[in-house]
C-alpha cells in the first residue's frame, strides 16, 4: 500500500469510529455545516447521525445566534465550555455543555484559503445536561429554602414577635413563593380549655384569579422574611376571608385518636395525603378542603404536640413532593418551638405583671391598714376628748345664759355674753355630729318600703319649711320597691339633705324630694332652688369639716356619705342646669330583684 492508500485507510478507520461513537460528537467544516456526526450525536438530536451530514449547524442550535460565528472565515470561536440549546427531531429544546476543540485539515482538491496554520474545522463535543439542570434547580430550591428557613428561624426567636405575627410569618412562610409554595396554609391548635384541636388562622387564595394576581404581585419580591410580611399584608390579606372560613369550621375532639391530624401529632411524623388514601377523617377534611390531596405536619415541642399545619395546592393542582414534605416537616419544627416559645414567655409576662400587681396590692393594703389603726387611734382620742369637752361646755353655755339674764338690756358686756352662748352652741352641734360620727351604731336592718320611709322623713319637716316659705314637693315613683335597710339612718340623710337645702334658700324657694328606680338600685335625691354649690368645692362636699357656714360643723354630709356607703351605696351632688342643689343617693336592689 502506498503511503496515500495508508492515509485514505486511516482516514476511514477514524471516521467510522468516530460514527459508532456513543458520545455525542460533531465535526464542523469551514462553512458551518456538520461534516460527521457520531452515533451519540444522533441519540441526543433523535436521528440517525447519517442524516446530521451537511445540515448546517444553525438549524440546529437554539438560538440560531449562539452558534453564528462557529464555521465562518474558516475558524471556530467556540473554543471553551459553554452552555447551550439545541433543538432534537421532535422539536424539544435540549440544554447541552459544549466544548470545542478546532484543527486544521485538508482535503484533497479543497483549497482551505487563507492562513493554512490557522484551524479551519472544529470537533465539537457535547454533553446533555437536562439531569444536572434539574439537580442544580433541586440544589438551588434547597438553598433557597434553606436561607429562608433560617431567616425564619432567627427571626421567630430573635425578635420580640407577639403570637399572632409568628403565626402570621408561619403561614407566609408556608405559602410564598421564596417559601414552601404551599397554594394555601391551615394552623390548627391545641385547646385545652374544651380538650379539642382547633383550627386558628390560614392563609391563601380563594380562586384560581385571586391565586394568579398574589403570585404576580409577589414574584419580584425579595426573599426576605419581613419583606414577604410587608407584601403579605398589601397583596393577600383581604383575600384570605374563604380560607379563614374553613379554619374556623375544622375543630377535632383530641379523643378522636384515630382521626388523621390527632394520629399526625401523636406519630409526631409529616403526612402526605394523596388522592386515593383512605383513613378514619380523611373525608371530613376532604369536604372542609374541598381538594383530595393535602399534606398534615405536627407542630411538635419537648412537652408533646401543640397543633398542627395543613397544607395543600387546591389552586395550582400541583403535586406535593418529597421536599416539600421534607422542607414542611423541618419547617413545622421551627415554628413549633416559636410559637411555644412566645406562649411562655408572655405566659410569664402575664405572671410577672400578675405578681406586681399582687405586691402593689398587698403594699396598699398594709398602708390602708395603718392608716386606718391612726383613724381609729384618733377617733377613740376624737371621742375622749369630745365626750371630755362635753360637760365643761355646758356648764359654760349655762353661765352665759345666766350671765345673759341678770345683765341690763343696755349693758355692754351683754353682747359678750351673748357671743359666748352662740359659740357654745355651736361647739355643742359640733361635739354632738363627731360622737355621732365616730361611735359605731348597732341598729338592726330590716325590710322596709322605700317611699314610705322617705315620705316620713320629709313630712316632719312640713310644718318648719311652711314658716319659711318653702313648698315641699314630693315625687315618689319606687313602685312599692322594699330594701333591706337601716331605716333611721337612711332618714337622717334624707333629714340632712333637706336641712342643707332648706339652709340654702333663706327667703323661701321649693324643694324637691324625688325617688326612682334606676339601673340596679334605687335613686333618692332632693332638689332645692337655692344658689348651688361653687364649682371648686363639689369634691370637697362630703369631706369632714367642709362647711361654709358659720355655725356649721361640716360633718353632715360625710355622715351621710358613711351611712349610704355602709348600705352599699353611693352619694352624689350636682348642680341642676335649672338652678338649685341636687344632693342624691342610690341604694342597691338586692342581685336577683329586677329593677322594672
Ligand atoms: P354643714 O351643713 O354643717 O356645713 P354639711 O356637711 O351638711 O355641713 O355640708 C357641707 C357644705 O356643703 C355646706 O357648708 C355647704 O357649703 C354645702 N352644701 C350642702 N348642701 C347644700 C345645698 N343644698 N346647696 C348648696 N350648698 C350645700
């Protein structure tokens, strides 16, 4: 064989081995077009590789552009690893790695043109990668998941959240696009005050419509947590309304133990729930999700199980997969501590302030209880001192009347002696309201009409008020009401009243005395149609002392206040809108008697 003949032999041996090749193998000619073709090649484009000759390599790869230079001026540019896509007999786009090896070689009679150094065809080797791509995709959706699931995790317990936004987060988490990618989300908890697993919250679409508007809105969002919060609330709040009407439908008694989500807390195990299983409760949450497929996660803490999520596509119809299962299951373990976590701590905020509160308490208590031994000291004191004072003072109040009496009208020491009997007198009211204040009074309760007592009280002073030219009016509409009530001291307050009113229309005027039933009580009051009370001293009124008068002690009304207080009552004083005083007091109907 000559030494030609040995070339065309080796040039046939490469090119059939080359064709058998199994890995997918081109050769590219100066002008673009596939020269060989291995059998790999042929595999990966679905054709037999024979047909490959001569197509140019254009119409192959997709886009046409990424390849455009690979052939022209007789040399290829593609010379490193690149990814691109070429298209196969039946029109699917396959992505490829492809790397270049360009040579130089000639044919006989075929002028290269040119630099005749310079590679003019290109071996071209590629690779299918439709398998790494879609395990590239399942890394990258892992990390994703991954960074969200420790955002969530440092956000749940870092920030001081309250329970409602970490469930909030939960269920955002669950559904987003950067998250889980749940279509819709279910939280149900553990009730222990009915001993039921109860739904809470849930998030998610209600329509197809509603589903395709949130998922736009949110897909240029940035993945983090608290942005998804923001979005969360602008694009999907108000649309949650039927979703949060199933939760609320879905309570499960936890004595139902073999009902699926009580069998997923006790398994302390995700669940996926696929469209042909059947077990106790899967029908009921079929008809409550209406969508046959869903997946149940427990919420799972060291003291036992506190609830649990569902989750479904019911909108999209996709299909649950192993890692959503998976990411749901590490998922509901996070949130599970988190919401456990801020349960006992505002469990223990709670206890913390109850315990303030209760120490506040009990600070209180021990100040009143001192302040009320000093009281009781100083009415004791109070009563010695009065009761002391007593007797002097009569002798005094008689000398000066005596004194009065054998002094001439025109003497001048008879106005002395005159001043003198007026004070005595007047520490003689005083002496005799403080006993009447600070001696305890043991008289019985017993059951008596309302009105009939006030009427009594007011008519004693009929004939004093005529002489004065007061009219008493009275306006009794108790309806019979009976109370259970001291009926002399009640008397007295109604006496003091009308006294202070009668004292406070010396020219003459009307006075009121009206009762009524009122909310849970029974209202006295007694109007008069005298100036009033000046505005600074309405809070002063019932305190011991206040009087603005000259011969007052100012002890009446705090007896009254006493008095009506020891009933149960209160007392009340304003100044009518059409002039005059309204003193008042409300006495309590016993619990069970209707006002009406
Ligand atoms: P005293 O009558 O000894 O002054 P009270 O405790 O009965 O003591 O009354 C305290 C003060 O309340 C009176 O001094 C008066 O200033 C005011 N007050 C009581 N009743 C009336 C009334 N009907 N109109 C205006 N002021 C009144």
């Amino acid at each position: 064989m000559d030494h030609r003949g040995f070339l065309r032999r080796r040039a046939d041996l490469a090119t059939a081995g080359f064709e058998a090749a199994e890995s997918p193998m081109l050769i590219i000619n100066p002008v673009g077009e596939i020269a060989v073709a291995s059998k790999g090649a042929g595999i990966l484009l679905g054709m037999e590789n024979r047909e490959l000759m001569g197509m140019v390599l254009e119409n192959l790869f997709v886009p046409p552009s990424s390849v455009a230079d690979c052939g022209k001026d007789g040399h290829c540019s593609i010379s490193v690893l690149r990814q691109l896509q070429v298209r196969n007999a039946g029109g699917d786009v396959i992505p490829v790695e492809v790397q270049c090896s360009p040579f130089m070689a000639h044919y006989e009679g075929e002028d290269t043109g040119g630099d005749p150094d310079r590679p003019n065809h290109c071996l071209m080797l590629l690779a299918d990668i439709r398998e790494r791509n879609h395990e590239d995709e399942m890394r990258a959706a892992r990390l994703a998941k991954l960074s969200l699931l420790n955002q969530v995790s440092e956000a749940l317990y870092g920030a001081n959240l309250s329970l409602d936004q970490i469930i909030e987060a939960v269920l955002i988490c669950m559904t987003a696009g950067q998250g889980l990618r749940f279509n819709r989300a279910f939280l149900l908890l553990v009730n222990e005050t009915n001993d039921t697993l109860q739904g809470e919250v849930a998030i998610g679409p209600s329509n197809a419509e509603e589903a395709l508007r949130i998922w736009q809105d949110l897909a240029d969002q940035a993945g983090d947590l608290f942005e998804m919060m923001t979005s969360y609330d602008q694009s999907i709040k108000k649309t949650d309304v039927a979703v949060n009407e199933i939760v609320r439908n879905m309570i499960v008694p936890m004595d139902d133990l073999e009902h699926i989500l009580i069998r997923v807390m006790a398994d302390r195990h995700v669940l996926r729930v696929r469209g042909d299983m059947a077990m106790p409760g899967v029908d009921t949450m079929r008809s409550w999700l209406s969508c046959k497929e869903f997946a149940v996660a427990p919420l799972t803490t060291r003291a036992g199980s506190i609830g649990v999520i569902v989750a479904d596509n019911a909108i999209s119809g996709a299909e649950i997969s192993d890692l959503d299962l998976e990411f749901l299951q590490m998922f509901a373990n996070q949130s599970a501590g988190a919401i456990e976590n801020s349960r006992l701590y505002h469990e223990l905020e709670q206890r913390l302030l109850d315990l303030r509160r209760a120490h506040q308490k009990q600070k209180d208590d021990q100040e009143t209880l001192i302040r009320m031994e000093r009281l009781s000291v100083m009415g004791e004191t109070s009563a010695i001192v009065a009761h002391e004072l007593r007797n002097p003072l009569v002798a005094i109040g008689g000398f000066a009347r005596t004194l009065m009496r054998n002094l001439q009208e025109d003497d001048p020491n008879r106005h002395f002696a005159d001043i003198i009997s007026s004070e005595v007198t007047r520490m003689e009211t005083i002496i005799h309201d403080l006993l009447d204040f600070i001696r305890p009074k043991k008289r019985l309760r017993k059951e008596v009409v309302v009105d009939r007592i006030v009427a009594e009280a007011a008519d004693r002073f009929q004939a004093e008020l005529e002489g004065k030219g007061i009219r008493l009016e009275m306006d009794l509409k108790t309806e019979g009401k009976v109370l259970e009530i001291h009926p002399g001291e009640i008397q007295q307050v109604i006496q003091n009243y009308i006294v202070n009113a009668m004292q406070a229309q010396p020219g003459g005027g009307r006075i009121e005395v009206r009762s009524r039933l009122v909310d849970g009580g029974v209202r006295i009051e007694v109007r008069d149609d005298g100036p009033g009370f000046a505005k600074d001293v309405g809070e002063k009124l019932f305190s011991p002392f206040f009087s603005t008068k000259t011969t007052g002690s100012g002890l009446g009304l705090t007896i009254c206040a006493q008095i009506i207080k020891s009933h149960g009552g209160i007392t009340g004083a304003m100044n009518s809108p059409e002039g005059g005083a309204v003193f008042s007091f409300i006495l309590p109907l016993p619990r069970s008697t209707p006002t009406a």
